[in-house]
C-alpha cells in the first residue's frame, strides 16, 4: 500500500514563513510487516498466546511523528500501526501502550517480538491498534524517560493524532472510537492516557474502554515497599531501581554523581548500561545481584523512607486511577507476578471505586509478569469486542 516514506507537508504561516507541524504531526509512514492469518497465528501460539480471536491477516507501519520531551521542547517519535488486512473499511482504534524495556531496539515499531503481541491480536480482530514506542526508545532520538508519565501520555496521544493521518492515508480512516490497554509500564501510561483523554487531550478520541494489565499504579505505597519486602523478585527488583534512579535522575535532583546512590563497581558502568544500546540481559548481567547490594546504604534507606526529591518523583507518576471513568474498566492482573505485584492494581481498582467509577479486577492467579499479558491479552481483545456490541 506504500512503497516507501509518506512525508508530512511543511506548514506556512499567513507571512509566508515556514513553522513547525503541530504535535502528532506524521512525518513519515514505513511498512514493516505484512502476515496473513495463519501468520499470525503462529506468531501468537509460538508465544503461548491464545490465538481464538483471529480472523484477518495484518499489515504493520512504522510511524514517525512530532511530538515533545519532558521539558516541552519539540521532538519526534516513532510507533507502530497495525491495521486488519479484512473487516470494514472504517476502523475503531486501539492504543496499546507497551512495558519496560531497556533496549531501543526492542520497541514494537523496530522488533517483532513479544512488544507486538496486543498489536496481532487487536488488529487481527478487526481494529487498527497504535503502539507508541515512547520517547528515546525505537528510531526516537535521545534516552527514554523511564517512567516519566506526563511524557509518556503526551507521546501517547501524538501518536494516535499521527495513526489517525496514515490511517486516512492508507485507506481505512478511523472511526474515533478508542479502546485503550497496555503492560506494566504501559498499564500504568494506560490508565493515565484514559485521564487525559477524559480531560480533554484530544477530543477527536471517544474513549470506549479501559483494559490496562499488571500496571504499576502505586510506587509509593506498593511498588517500592515491595522492592524490600520480598514481593519483588531480585533480578527485576535491580532493573527497575537502577533503570528508574539513572532516568529520574536526568528529570530530578536525586543525586549529582551516581556513587551517591550505586555502590562500586556498578556506580561507573549503571548509566552506560541503561544508555537505550544494551540489551536487558547484558544490562543484568552488569549490576549487582540485589537491591541492597547495588546501592549505597544511605540511599537504600532513601528508597525505603522516601522523602524530598525521590519521594516527588514516585508521587509524580501515582495519580493515574484518581479519577472517574465513564467507560467499562477491567484491570489485569496476577498473584503470582514477582515484578509488579497485584497489590498495586488492587489499589487503582479501590481508588477508581473511590472515584464513583465500576471496575473490574481480573486475577490470572499463579502466573509471573509476563504471563499475566499472555493470559490477558486475548482476553482484553474479547472484553473490547463485547463493549462494542
């Protein structure tokens, strides 16, 4: 359908002066996967997932868009954007938004791989599914703020802005209506993207439904505390605190040299580890084999009592669930998950009840982290259809 890149027109202001395209502005379109059916179906069975829910083939583009950074100066981005080979010809979106991951190279619209697998399967059952890269990760220019929602959810609604210009260009423009689900991280950017949608973000976008799965929605009061407490395995416990500290660190003041807060001899290698180039393997092999090993004592004990600048950064991505959807809500989620412990949707569902909101929590029961999503993901995929009915 394309054979190359489809470049965004320069936008002129009334003196004739060029300007920057607005945020969302696509300015490029790259096919990067075209599978039929039965690809697709062993793509998902090759990875332990359901694949009941197909029925057409797909065809995958990468998208480069505008967007900004943390700070709100001008950047791009990229994604991907699956569309259903059959099905009617206007499509009903789905924003998928993906889990943590250190390795650029890994993102959907780069990586067929495990980041793909809500893509395939939304887009097989008849909905076009935008799965933003999130900045610094893919073709995106600069390191990734791990964590950092108000960027995630802005690059998030960018790229719905540009799925819905290579859409219409593609030949299936979208009806508006949105279904909105992630992973881990991306439960969290999940319910956060719902908020802002809510809000007003973008009011071309209906939001139809909410289905986030294992997000970390409470980093202060259960995520955090589980990195001590046993509830967090070790290896994903010294990811995660070493890939959020060098992060929120280039956004906040929590240290001004990285022996402040690592231990040697992983104080001079963590931020080159964590620099987007690496793959998590070998980012795990480098750091220590704890938590408590890895860091200084002193900013242990900062971690366990946060105060200040640590504790603004925890409470600045906790404030996803403190709102009133309209919309169904499902929240994913498993007992057996060592990496983003139930607790943490447990307390989203008692915060949107709270709210005045209906929600569901789904316990997938004895599975870890990432085979919550490959038990959710179908499901979420039937969840959707039966709201659209």
């Amino acid at each position: 359908m394309l054979a190359g890149l489809v470049v965004a027109p320069v936008a002129v202001a009334a003196d004739g002066r060029a300007r920057p395209a607005p945020r969302g502005g696509l300015l490029s379109v790259t096919p990067v996967a075209d599978r039929d059916a039965g690809q697709v179906r062993a793509f998902l069975t090759g990875r332990d997932v359901d694949a009941d829910v197909v029925r057409y083939g797909v065809r995958a583009y990468r998208l480069t868009y505008r967007t900004v950074d943390p700070h709100g100066a001008p950047t791009t981005a990229t994604g991907l954007l699956t569309l259903p080979t059959g099905g009617p010809r206007r499509l009903d979106l789905v924003s998928d938004t993906h889990g943590t991951m250190v390795d650029r190279d890994y993102a959907p619209s780069v990586s067929e791989d495990f980041g793909r697998i809500p893509s395939y399967l939304n887009a097989s059952a008849g909905r076009a599914v935008a799965a933003p890269d999130y900045l610094g990760l893919g073709e995106g220019p600069g390191p990734h703020p791990y964590m950092d929602t108000a960027s995630s959810v802005t690059t998030s609604v960018d790229m719905l802005r540009a799925a819905r210009t290579a859409a219409d260009r593609l030949g299936r423009p979208l009806t508006g209506d949105l279904y909105v689900t992630g992973f881990s991280q991306g439960g969290q950017v999940a319910m956060a993207l719902g908020k802002a949608l809510d809000g007003g973000a973008d009011r071309h976008f209906r939001l139809r439904a909410l289905a986030p799965v294992s997000g970390p929605y409470d980093l202060e009061g259960q995520e955090m505390p589980a990195l001590f407490d046993g509830r967090v395995n070790d290896v994903s416990g010294v990811l995660y605190t070493a890939y959020w500290l060098v992060a929120q660190n280039r956004l906040h003041p929590l240290y001004k040299d990285p022996s402040e807060a690592f231990r040697a001899p992983w104080a001079s290698r963590v931020e080159r580890l964590l620099d987007g180039g690496h793959e998590q393997e070998d980012v795990v092999r480098g750091l220590a084999p704890s938590v408590r090993k890895l860091l200084t004592p002193a900013f242990h004990e900062r971690l366990r009592h946060p105060s200040g600048a640590v504790l603004d950064a925890m409470r600045a991505a906790d404030h996803t669930c403190d709102w009133k959807p309209e919309v169904p809500v499902r929240l994913y989620a498993a007992a057996g998950d060592t990496d983003v412990p139930l607790a943490n949707t447990r307390t989203c569902a008692r915060t949107l009840a709270g709210q005045g909101a209906r929600v569901r929590v789904v316990d997938q029961g004895a599975v870890d982290h990432f085979g919550s999503v490959v038990v959710s993901a179908p499901q979420v995929v039937r969840f959707f259809d039966g709201v659209r009915r």
